[in-house]
C-alpha cells in the first residue's frame, strides 16, 4: 500500500492489485458517468446555441423588445 495526497490535501491509498477497493471502484465508475453526462450536456447546449443562431450582447432585452 501506497499513501498519496491529492491536489485537494485528502490523503488515499492506493494498493495492489491484489485488494480490491470497492468503494473507490464505485466512485471511479459514478465520476466517469458524470464525466459522460457532463460532456452530453456540453454537446447538447453547443447544439441549442447552434440552433438558437447567433444572439446579441443582451439577448433577454431583445425578447423584451420584441
């Protein structure tokens, strides 16, 4: 076992292959699905401003004006 301190200051382990983690397991696995819904959203919102066109410095007072 290796202890290691993160960017954050948290300390953690890291072990070898033989001892099995499950709870970092679970925590990579939900961080790489975040990782993916947070790219998704990405994609979708550049879709949207594609679609939108482009806008205005203020584009809110614009709906107003109209």
């Amino acid at each position: 076992m290796l202890e290691q301190i993160d960017h954050r200051g948290k300390r953690f382990t890291i072990v070898d292959g033989s001892t099995r983690d499950e709870a970092g397991v679970r925590r990579c696995q939900r961080a790489a699905a975040l990782e993916r819904q947070a790219q998704r959203e990405l994609r979708e919102l550049e879709h949207a401003k594609a679609v939108a066109g482009p806008a205005g410095a203020n584009p809110d007072v614009e709906v107003f004006n109209r």
